[in-house]
C-alpha cells in the first residue's frame, strides 16, 4: 500500500506541475450535444411541432394567391370558392398557433431540465474541488458561474435553439417555395446571400470579443460586491465606505462600458439587415412590377413573392437578434466546462484502504512530514510527532508557527510534499475522504450555520438522525438549555450563518455535531477565541465532555483551555520547538513560559481596567 501510495502521488505531482494549457473553445452545441441526447424524443417532438407551425405559417400567403390568381384576377364570382379558401386560412392560422405553442413547451421543458442538470453538476463539482482551488479563486466568480452563466445557458434554449431551428427551416422552406412560385426572381435574390454572409464573417470575432469582455468584467464586479459583503462590518470599522465605493464605481464603469460597447455593435449589426431587407423588397417590386406589366408574371405571384421576400429576411433579423445571446452561452459555455476540466488536487486512490470506523483508535503519527503553500516557503519542516488514542493534544505557538497547516494535513485540506501523516497506522492518503472525514471532527474558530432551524444545524440535515438523537446530544455538552430559551427552541429558524446567536451559542451547537457524528478524533481550532470567560465556561465544560474516549488536539489562543492537556506542543517555524506537560514546560523557562507570562499580564490588564 506505501508503494501504490508513493507512486500515486508521484504521478499527481507530474500531473500538477504539467505546464497549463490555455483553455479550450468549445461551441455551444457540443458542449450541450450530450445532453440533448438525453431528450432525444422530446426534441423530436419539438422538431415535428416546429414543421408543422412553420408550413402552416407559410402556406398562408400561397391561399392568397390562389384567391387573387384563380379568382380575382380570373373575373370568378365564386364565393363559395373565397370561402373555402378563407376556412382554410383560419384553420392554418389556427395550427400555426396550436403547434407553436407546443413547440414552446417541449423545447422549454427539456431545455429547463438540462440548465438544471447542468447547475446541479456544476455544484457538485465545487464542492470536490480542493482546498487549494478556494485559496486562488474568490467567491464572488464562483457565484457567477453557478447563478449567471447557468442563466446564460438557459437563455441559450429561450431563445437562441428556438430561433436557430425555427427560423433556419422557415428560411430554407420560404425559399423552396420562392423557386416554386418563379426561379428567375428568385437567383435574382439570392444575389444578397453573399453580402449577408460577408457581414456576419465581419462582426462575428469582434463580437465574441466584445461579449466575453463584458461577461468577464460583470464577474468581476460580482466578486467585488460578495467579497465587500461578506466583510462589511471591517468596512464600517475602518470607515472604508468612501474607498470601497470608488473602487466599486471604477468596476461598474468599466462593465457599463463593455456593455455600451456590446450593444452599439449588436444595434450596427441588426440594422445592417434592415437596410438589406428593405432594399431587397423595393428590388422585387420593380423587377415583378415591370414582369405584371408586362404579363409574364401573375399579379398574385407577385404578391406571394412580396410577402416570402419580407418573411425571409424576417427570420434573418431574428437570428442575428439572437447572436449576443449565443455569444454570451458560448463563454459561459466555455467558462463551465474549464471548470468541469478542473481535478481536484486531492484524490482517492482507485482503490483505497477499507477501516471499520467503530474500531479506529484514534492513533496519529506524523513522520517526517514536510508541507509548503503552492509557490512558497515550507511552513512544517520535518515534523516529527506521534500522539497516543485518547490523548488530549494542546498546540501553542505565535502566528505562522505552522499550527493550523499541521490541522490542514490531518485533515487532509492539503496533502504533504514528504513523510506522511497516519491514522492508527494508516496513511490517510490511502483512505477514501468519505471515511477519513468520519474519523475526524473539526470545531473552527468560527463555526458556519445554515440557513435553517437549530435542529437542522446540529444534525447538519442527515434525516439519519431523529429529533431525539439531537436533543440527547445537546443535553450531553450542556446546550439543551441555552436552546430551550430560544423562540421556538430547536425548531428556531436561524440566519446565515447564525447572526442571531452570541459565538458561545454557535460554539455549542457545532460541539453538539461532534456528539451527533461521534469520530474518534477532535480537532478544535482556538474554538474559544472570541468568549467572553462566562461563556468560555460553558464551552470549556462542553469541551471536557466531548473529549471523553477521544483523541483531542486544541490549538489554543487562551493557555487556560489546555493547561489540563496530557500533552503541551509549542510550535516555532514549522517545528515543535517544546514539548510537555504545563508544570513540565514553565520549569523549562523557554518559549511557553513566555507565552504563558504574557496571557497572565494580560488578563492583569483586563481585570484591572
């Protein structure tokens, strides 16, 4: 297992350090030519509403020739003839409508299914992603490619699929029955298509430039703005209104700009076949205007003829109407799928090692392990430690010494550049995360809360366990009656994250998780931080309670919480520079006595004032 360990991750650091290729453009319609397979006899629906829509549509000016043709002009007084003719007009009108109605719902209806697909997956992925990947990109982008390109993407089927396939078949029918109705006219016509075809090449890299500069600056603007909110009371703080708006103004000008930019080049674009369109009718009615005249042509011909020459360039200005939209699929397209290409960095082998998570003592051993940031200096340095099941770890040192990276590897955030780190003998790379993430429990700082009741929050939304289950919890590390003084008890809706309770309430309920889901290791990370000493208290108690029967490493802020630790680690540089008891590590009169010095004058200070 040590060998099929080693050369796994020899061959995930040659995959990491591969040189990045730039990404990959990939339309649109392969991107989503999987998923549309998936609803293949929905399509087809779609596809035989669509025919039957657009014949019904067109074979309405045809009637009316026939009306003008065989009747009108012919000197006919038959009315019962007109009438028929008028039914049937009426009839097609109707299926026209009928059909494309249909139309509509099928292609919405697979078209909502796939961008819900597609969210779902995209969703699932991010939360694979490693640690790594949060640390070099901001949320606010995150946000954009789960919310605005998915939106993008579902526009894509609103508007873009439809007008493509609609408006493509009506063209080539339109001109199937122009060189029915008279062939010369019609070559006469097709003499536009390559002017057509010249401004579409003209604008069509300029204008995936321009819309994928205006997405790209709309996510960043996005990310200023998830960013400002989430640390807003630092801006109000520091008095950084006035710093934060100007740099906001400065985002939102530069998107107002692209998006200026976007338009003016759609609205020059769109109006370039208006004035086609319109000097194509006024062609057509000079050449079959001088044809009638001339009795070669039909007057009703004439008139069939004028309506296909409007109805065609019709569906043109739809397309062309359509194409921000489908530039703007394309980059979301494009951004979504380079994140699917994304791998997370830290893997399962293929086949990991089974443990039975009843029997895990709770044995860690870290051998040799040395561990740096993705482009900088090693942060542990040959770490050497190996703690016993069931003792009580408490971990000091300055800011930097490595305390919380040395978490991050347990954890397994972030996987170690030498040595290894075990659990009861195994390397946890060699375990699946699912079971590794079972063992270990970990109390931050600052725990998250959901959106959601107090109930939910503990048992973090597993129906596994029953309301029972959570208040026997609660009442085992002392929260039952802090929540029982709730609103509506355990059943109170809380905010995000949990701004309606103090963080010695948020502290308990994330204690009573450890309880619920039992793992055999605990890591609590300077979770009494931010107490005041009442509510320290209450946590301290709950921590003696929850550490019963379990391995228990503290990173401490305040040296009170781990006097009482079987075992005191000092970390300096990456290293443990001490070790011991508390009475062991003040005899030595080194770093910890220091440290312990200077919380005992600050609680003097405190106390005093």
């Amino acid at each position: 297992m040590a060998q099929a360990i080693n050369n796994w991750q020899t061959d995930r650091k040659a995959d990491l350090n591969e040189p990045k290729e730039k990404p990959k453009y990939i339309s649109t319609f392969r991107a989503l030519s999987g998923y549309i397979g998936e609803h293949r006899r929905t399509f087809a629906g779609f596809i035989a509403c669509t025919l039957i829509a657009i014949m019904a549509e067109l074979m309405q000016p045809y009637l009316v020739k026939i009306a003008i043709d065989d009747n009108l002009m012919a000197g006919k007084n038959d009315y019962r003839s007109l009438l028929v003719i008028c039914g049937i007009y009426f009839a097609l009108s109707l299926s026209a409508f009928f059909f494309a109605y249909l139309q509509n719902n099928l292609l919405q209806k697979a078209g909502q299914s796939i961008v819900a697909s597609i969210r779902k997956r995209l969703f699932e992925h991010i939360s694979k992603l490693s640690m790594s990947y949060f640390d070099r990109n901001p949320s606010g982008s995150l946000i954009t490619h789960v919310s605005s390109d998915t939106e993008a993407i579902n526009q894509f089927f609103n508007q873009v699929l439809l007008s493509l396939f609609r408006d493509g078949l009506t063209l080539l029918f339109i001109l199937a029955l122009m060189f029915q109705l008279d062939a010369t006219l019609t070559l006469y016509c097709l003499l536009i298509l390559p002017v057509i075809a010249g401004i579409a090449v003209a604008f069509r890299t300029y204008m995936r430039k321009t819309y994928q500069l205006a997405r790209t600056r709309l996510s960043r603007m996005i990310a200023f703005v998830a960013e400002n909110l989430a640390g807003m009371n630092l801006i109000q703080v520091f008095h950084q209104q006035k710093e934060q708006k100007k740099q906001f103004r400065e985002r939102n000008d530069s998107y107002f700009q692209a998006n200026v930019r976007e338009i003016r080049t759609s609205v020059l674009f769109n109006r370039s076949y208006e004035v086609l369109n319109n000097l194509a009718i006024a062609f057509v009615t000079w050449l079959g205007g001088e044809a009638v005249l001339g009795r070669s042509l039909e007057f009703g011909v004439l008139y069939a003829f004028i309506t296909y020459i409007r109805m065609f360039f019709q569906p043109i200005n739809n397309i062309t109407q359509q194409w921000n939209t489908l530039q703007s699929a394309t980059v979301a397209i494009n951004r979504i799928w380079n994140i699917f290409a994304i791998q997370p960095e830290i893997r399962d082998l293929p086949v990991p090692t089974k443990v039975e998570i009843g029997n895990v003592a709770g044995k860690i051993d870290f051998d040799r392990v040395t561990f740096a940031y993705p482009g900088g200096a090693p942060v542990i340095k040959e770490l050497d430690l190996h703690i016993r099941p069931g003792e009580m770890i408490g971990i000091v040192g300055t800011t930097g010494a490595g305390k919380s990276s040395m978490i991050s590897l347990l954890c397994r955030f972030y996987d170690v550049n030498e040595g290894s780190v075990r659990i009861d003998g195994h390397d946890i790379r060699g375990l699946a995360q699912r079971d590794l993430h079972r063992m270990v429990g970990l109390v931050q700082q600052e725990p998250y809360l959901y959106s959601g009741t107090v109930l939910d929050n503990v048992r973090m939304f597993d129906e596994r366990f029953s309301r029972e289950d959570v208040v026997r919890a609660c009442e085992f590390i002392g929260a039952d009656s802090v929540i029982r003084k709730m609103k509506d008890g355990y059943d109170t809706k809380l905010s995000e994250r949990g701004s309606g309770l103090s963080a010695g309430e948020r502290q308990l309920i994330s204690f009573a998780r450890i309880i619920l889901y039992a793992p055999k290791i605990l890591i609590l990370d300077e979770a009494t931080a931010n107490l005041d000493s009442h509510t320290e208290q209450l946590v301290q108690h709950a921590l003696e309670r929850v550490s019963v029967g379990r391995t228990t490493l503290v990173i401490a802020h305040r040296l009170s919480t781990i006097m009482g630790a079987d075992r005191i680690l000092v970390m300096s540089k990456g290293r443990i520079a001490e070790q011991g008891t508390h009475e062991d590590l003040l005899k030595r009169g080194g770093i910890y006595e220091e440290l312990y010095k200077h919380s005992q004058g600050r609680q003097e200070k405190v106390g005093a004032g």
